[in-house]
C-alpha cells in the first residue's frame, strides 16, 4: 500500500528523514512547519530549511503558528493522511491532531527514551558525558515524549563529537528508519514498546549557560563546551573581549582557575587543564588558537573570565 504521508519538522535534522520519505515513493501529501522567523545580521524573514526543501520537491507546506486551532486540525484532518512523521517540529500536538491520520502520529527521537525527553536530547547528552545515546521512532501520545517505542538505534557518542557533528549522524540514521517503520506499521508488524527507567529532561539551552566557569573540572568542560558548539557557544573573556571557545581538549595541568598555563592556549580548570583548539572571537569566523594567538596574545599567568 502507498500510504499517505503528512510530514511535521522544522530544522536542518528533519531534512534527511524528508528525503527519504520521497526517496522510498511514500505520497507526502502536505508539509508542516514552523513559520518564516527572523534570521541573519538582517533579520529577514527566513523559510525553515524543510519548508525550503519540500518547496523544492513540489510539496505543499502549512505553517501555523499554534496547531491547536480548530481550523487547522480540521485541515490535517480533510487530507485523509495514514500516517504523520513527525520530525522536531517544534510544536505540541494535541489529542485530536494525533488522531487525525489513520495510523496516528510517529515521531523521531534524538535520544533513548526515557533519557532526555525534551528539546535538546542531542546537545544534552554530550553535555551530560554521556557515552551512547541513540535514535527512537515512537508512536506519540499525550505528554512530552512519552510514547511507546516502535523503533530504536543506539549510537556512540565519540570524544570528540559536538553537537553538529552528533545531529548531523543522529539525522541520517534516523532518516533511514522511517522505511523500516512506515514498511512494517502498513502490515501491522510494529511492535510498540513502553519506555522504562526514570525520565530525564532535555531542556531548551538558555544561553544564560554558555559562558564558561573555569572552576569546574577540564573533562566537565570540554563536554559542555562540545554539546554547545556551534550553537550558542560557550563563551570566556579574554582582556575584556568575548570569545567562544568550540573545541579544547582536557589534558594535565593546575593552577588558578581560568589562569593560562603556557602560550598555547593551556588554560587551568577546577581539575586539570583544557588545551584551547577552536575559538571565535566576537565579530569574527572560527579560527584556530595559533591563528588567534598571532593576533592576541595569551601569555602564560593570564586570567581568563
């Protein structure tokens, strides 16, 4: 059977399960997602990257601003869908929307339920020093991420992986799971699973959380610094500038907190010691330290804020 297929996302991860749903032959009917927002140094209106990639494919897109309006449930409803894939859109869907399509609504997790419910599973899960994490289709239900799992990939989180880099794998596995799922639901083969364990929560990153504390300990922060990068981007003063910092890595050191420990970006932690690699200076694209350094100094027994 053909079924047909609404698709929800918003974001550059829901891209690649959009993809493949095409790839597959799946009739996506219609696409949501969130409205044009402001964005770039003009802040002009700008399409989210599965409305531009569905325009591309000749889809036609919704993009309410509150789906829990009657006239565009209503509209889900009148297409007569199967099945709605559900790809961080950003919006909560009530009771009668997940109803709507014959088969209800799937989504696709960045994490493995129960940990890291929520927004931020991806960014958390490095933040956290956690050593795997994973990828789930779920049928939705009410709550947050409370669904029984249909589907599940655990992957390694590898030390060196930032949130991009995590995303971006955590997307394409993903994507090639909709055929399985989609393959199996249509003959009723799923078999859904109920989430076990305490739940943990993804909350959305405040980017109150960015800025650095160099008391903490160096394998602490290289975490937190990796599960922000590149967005927002943990961030430190160095001589009154702000600086992001997108990759260190710890290595043996002590001194003061924050106090540069040698000329090449050595910097003093709680515990330890973080080797800057990676940083953005306000205003300025990603470089690394040495190109940094050549330009402003950061000489050993600076303080970093």
């Amino acid at each position: 059977m053909n079924l047909r297929v609404v698709f929800m996302g918003t974001p550059d991860f829901a891209v690649p399960s959009l993809s493949e749903l095409i790839a597959n032959g799946y009739d996506v009917v219609r696409v949501y997602t969130q409205p044009p927002r402001p964005a770039g140094r003009g802040k002009s209106l700008t399409k989210s990257p599965v409305h531009q990639f569905a325009e591309i494919m000749g889809i036609p897109v919704e993009t309410p601003e509150k789906f829990r309006k009657s006239r565009v449930i209503d509209g889900l409803a009148a297409l007569d869908a199967d099945v709605a894939c559900v790809v961080a859109y950003g919006q909560i869907l009530p009771q009668r929307a997940l109803d709507a399509p014959r088969l209800g609504c799937l989504n696709l997790h960045g994490s493995l339920l129960p940990r890291w419910r929520g927004a931020a599973p991806v960014q958390r899960a490095i933040m956290a020093g956690d050593a795997q994490t994973g990828v789930q289709i779920m049928q939705m239900a009410a709550g947050l991420d409370t669904g029984d799992v249909l589907l599940s990939e655990t992957v390694p989180i590898a030390d060196n992986d930032t949130a991009a880099t995590l995303s971006e794998r955590l997307s394409r596995i993903g994507a090639g799971m909709w055929p399985r799922a989609l393959a199996a639901l249509d003959r009723g083969g799923l078999t859904p699973t109920p989430q076990s364990g305490e739940p943990t929560y993804a909350h959305k990153i405040d980017k109150s959380e960015a800025r650095i504390d160099w008391t903490r300990p160096a394998r602490d922060l290289d975490c937190h610094i990796r599960g922000l990068a590149p967005f927002p981007g943990a961030w430190c003063e160095i001589g009154g500038q702000r600086v992001k910092i997108h990759m260190a890595k710890p290595e043996d050191g002590q001194g003061g907190a924050g106090t540069a420990l040698d000329d090449k970006g050595l910097i003093a932690c709680g515990q330890g010691a973080l080797r800057l690699i990676t940083v953005q200076p306000a205003g300025k694209g990603k470089m690394s330290f040495d190109d940094y350094a050549k330009g402003r100094p950061l000489p050993a027994g600076k303080k970093l804020l």
